[in-house]
C-alpha cells in the first residue's frame, strides 16, 4: 500500500498521479463539474499529474459519466404525454446511453401533476427506438428518478407491443387502462438492440418491497392508488405470465423505475446491471485507479447509505485493493458514518460545510470551495 511517504518520495522524483474520479453533488454541481473544480485547485503544482473520472451509479449522471457525446431529441413524450427535448448519450457510434428520467421523470413535473396512475413511459421506449434507428447495437438505460409505475408497458407499446381488449380495441398501457386489457401481442418484425437497465436496487415488481409499496407514495400515490396501481400491476404480470409465457416479476430490479426493469427485461429481453460496475467498465476505472498514484472521490452528501453500493464507497474499496490512498470531498457528512468500517476506507475527508458553514453560500460557491479541498488534499498527501 501507498504510504504518505510513499507518495512524498514520488513528488520527489517529480511526479505524481492523481484520479478525480468523483459522483455529481446533487442540485448543485454535475460530476464532471465537480472533477473540474478539484482539478482548478491542483492545477500549476509542479508534478502532479491529474486525471479526471466522473463516476455514478444507476442514477441521475449516469449518461454523462459514460458518455462521449450528447444529443437532443425532440418529440420525445414525458411521463403524462407531452412533447420535451431529452438528453441521448452516445459512448460511441454503436452504444447509446440515456436515463430513463430523461422522458418519465419526476423532474419534469409539478408536484400537482405527479400522478403514477396516469403516468407512461412511452418516452423511454421512443428514445430507445431512435438510438435504434441512429445505428446503436447496444443501448444503455439509467433506471432511476421516474413519475412512473407502468412496469414498462408505455415502452414496450412504444417499441411495437400491442395491449388489447378481448375485442381486440388498443388499450393505452397506462395503469388506469390495465384492467381493461386482455390481449398483448408482440410485435410481428422485432429488431432492436442489445438493452441493458443499469440500477443499484434489487426490489422485485410485486408485493411489500416491490415497486407500488416502496416508490409509488413519493410518485404521488395515496394508500387508495397505492392498492390500485398493485392490482394493476398483477394483472399485467399475469397476463404476460400466460401470453408471452415470460414470468420475470421476482426478478432482482424488476421493481426499479416503476417497474421499468421488469419492462425492459421482458419486453425488450434486456438484462438489469448494477450501475457502478457498468460506469466502471465503460469508463475502465480500475485500470486508471490501478496507474494513479492517489484517489480522490466524492458526493454531494455522504451518509449511512451511501456503503451500499453508492459511487465513492465503491471507488475507495477499488482503490484500497490496489494500495492507492483515497480523499473523499463531500458537501455534508452525515455525524457518525466514518465511524464505522466505512470510514476506515478514505485517509481523508473534507467536507465543505466545514469550511463555509452557510448553507447557502456553501451552495453557491461550490465550486470554489472545490478547488480548496483540491488544494488541501495535495498539501495532505
């Protein structure tokens, strides 16, 4: 393991790598800006070698962290049908990624309209089609931040799937019609991508710690839409369970984006990933932490659930195995989370409420206290 003198012995010599491979703090700054504004407080120190890593999870990020390019597609449908502009990243010619939150989002309504029992996304399946039809093999979807609890079935209809009556009238497949379909056909000539839903949760579509009971309330669902929207959702399940002869309802992630995970793997035969180790793989993250000489993570808020499975700690169990020391920069730490084992992952921490305890112009000049943190941590290691 990298000792600090170790790391001073390389300064020395007159060089040494550092990897900024932080997650976006939420509301305030993306990944990459975050990366930026520790990079800004390196920069002009003789010998130091920076390399920048935006990592994320499933979550908001994810494209950006992964992507090479962007590009706007309009005509795009949100959660409750109307026309937006959504974001479609591209890693390369042939592999596009977007998040689902993109076209069914929460982000993009009122608190007054959410309303997952109206809710579709057929956004999703309509971005998934255009990548399609741009080229991609291979398409990569972030399951996370959706008004949605279709289990899918606005996306599949988007890519083709017909959702009938017994007297074969179409069937909007939003969880309001579900109860009126009977019938749900594939489509006759199918030829998309590979799919793939990256998401850090394992809930399945049904049942106390499925999609309804666990997400639907923050969504907007009240105890009465709550028990609607999981009849519902049975239903569906059971038909394509006996139609489709495909029962995927228990799978881990099925329940993630209302259901989108069990939509993505059953109408599209997709496969749901846990989305760090895909930004690891796409973004070859252990080879560059394994070339660094020092490691430096971090999130907007870091807390008791940020050990299970969320970006920095998954960062710094990497780093740790190849001998790399790792400073994590947050905005707020939660009293009492480096206590624990967790803690004993990162030689040092800095938050930026303590060094401008205003939250609002903690916020607000984010970035500049960013680059201090840079700053400190290189005069520390």
């Amino acid at each position: 393991m990298w000792s600090k003198r170790g790391i001073a012995s390389r300064y020395r010599m007159g060089r040494v790598r550092v990897l900024i491979a932080t997650d976006k703090f939420k509301g305030c700054l993306s990944a990459r800006e975050v990366a930026a504004a520790l990079a800004a407080g390196m920069e002009g120190r003789p010998g130091v070698e920076i390399e920048r890593c935006p990592v994320a999870d499933g979550g908001e990020g994810f494209a950006e962290a992964v992507a090479a390019r962007m590009e706007e597609v309009g005509g795009i449908r949100d959660a409750l049908g109307r026309p937006v502009t959504a974001r479609l990243g591209w890693k390369d010619d042939t592999t596009a990624i977007f998040e689902m939150s993109e076209a069914a989002g929460h982000w993009r309504l009122a608190p007054g309209e959410r309303n997952p029992w109206q809710a579709s996304t057929r956004g999703v399946g309509q971005l998934i089609c255009h990548a399609a039809s741009r080229g991609a093999r291979r398409v990569v979807v972030g399951l996370g931040g959706s008004a949605t609890n279709d289990a899918g079935a606005g996306a599949a209809a988007a890519a083709g799937w017909q959702f009938l009556t017994s007297d074969g009238e179409p069937v909007d497949p939003r969880p309001s019609n579900f109860l009126a379909i009977e019938r749900i056909e594939a489509p006759e000539e199918e030829s998309l991508p590979e799919i793939v839903a990256a998401c850090d949760v394992t809930n399945p579509l049904l049942g106390p710690e499925g999609a309804t009971r666990v997400y639907s309330r923050q969504k907007g669902a009240d105890d009465r839409m709550m028990e609607h929207l999981e009849m519902a959702l049975e239903h569906l399940a059971d038909l394509v369970a006996e139609q489709v002869g495909i029962d995927l309802r228990g799978l881990p992630g099925a329940g993630a984006a209302g259901g989108l995970g069990y939509g993505l793997a059953t109408f599209f035969q997709g496969r749901i990933e846990r989305g760090f180790e895909l930004v690891a793989a796409e973004t070859r993250l252990e080879e560059r932490i394994a070339a660094s000489d020092l490691v430096i993570t971090g999130e907007g808020r870091f807390d008791f659930q940020s050990q299970y499975g969320k970006a920095p700690v998954e960062v710094a169990r990497i780093a740790r195995r190849h001998g790399k020391r790792v400073a994590m920069v947050c905005g707020q730490c939660e009293p009492g989370v480096l206590a624990g084992p967790v803690g004993e992952l990162f030689g040092r921490v800095i938050a930026l409420e303590t060094l401008e305890p205003a939250p609002e112009i903690c916020l607000r000049n984010a970035a500049a206290l960013l680059a201090r943190a840079g700053g400190l941590i290189i005069d520390w290691a």
